[in-house]
C-alpha cells in the first residue's frame, strides 16, 4: 500500500515519529531520527512518493540532523512553539488555500483540532508502513 496518489504535503511529527520506533530498535534517538530522515529523502524521489512534499518538524530548538532540504523532505525546529501548535497552523492555512494536506501524528486531541478544520490525519504507524519501495 502507497500513500495518497494525489500531490500532498504531509506534516509529520517528528519527535511522534522517531519515538513510536525508539523501543523496537533499541537505538538512541538521535540514530533512530537520521536513519528516518535519510530513508523518507530516499523514497521521496521515487514514484509514486515524488509528487509530495514531506515537512517534518520538530520540538524544541535546532539540533544538527544533517541537510534541512532533501529532495522533496524539509526539516525544520519549532523553536519557542510546540510541533502540534505549527502543525495545526501550517495544516489549516493549507486546507483553507486548497491544498491537500495530511497531518502524521500520534496526538488523538490535534488530529481531532485537525478533522474539525476539515484536514485528514494518520498515525506515524501507518505512515510509515505506507512507504514501501516500488518494486522494478
């Protein structure tokens, strides 16, 4: 299973995402977030995932992660704010301007924020394991 066939930005939690993974790896969470990082550029160049734009943000203030832009995947830091706050923010004006837009969070009270401003949401779960590697 693929994710949406239609041009998207997905809003991705970071933290939500690499600490669903950080017990079934064993590994810090510095290690689990490149490897996530350096996977989701990867496949964002392949069909069927290149005609979306992935922003993933993070809480808190700048950490080195490697290059902030790749490919079709930005990274960014919330600074002052919270993930939940810029992502509830960022979703809302893309929705109101038209855009699809998916949310990837495991928060249940902001993907339902998000379903009241009408912006669908998915669990890092099933995020994640909708990216498969087209076969050749």
């Amino acid at each position: 299973m693929y994710l949406t066939t239609k041009p998207t930005t997905y809003l991705i939690d970071g933290l939500n995402l690499v600490r669903s993974f950080l017990y079934e790896f064993s590994r810090s969470e510095e290690e689990v977030t490149a490897d996530f990082l350096d996977f989701l550029a990867d496949i964002s160049q392949e069909e069927p995932y290149a005609m979306h734009t992935y922003e993933v943000i993070f809480d808190g203030s700048f950490r080195p992660v490697g290059p902030l832009y790749r490919g079709g995947v930005h990274i960014s830091f919330t600074e002052g704010d919270s993930a939940d706050q810029i992502i509830y923010e960022r979703a809302g004006y893309l929705a109101q301007t038209g855009q699809r837009v998916i949310a990837v969070t495991d928060d249940r009270a902001l993907q339902e924020d998000l379903k009241e401003l009408g912006v669908k949401t998915q669990f890092c779960r099933k995020f994640y394991n909708g990216l498969k590697r087209p076969e050749k």
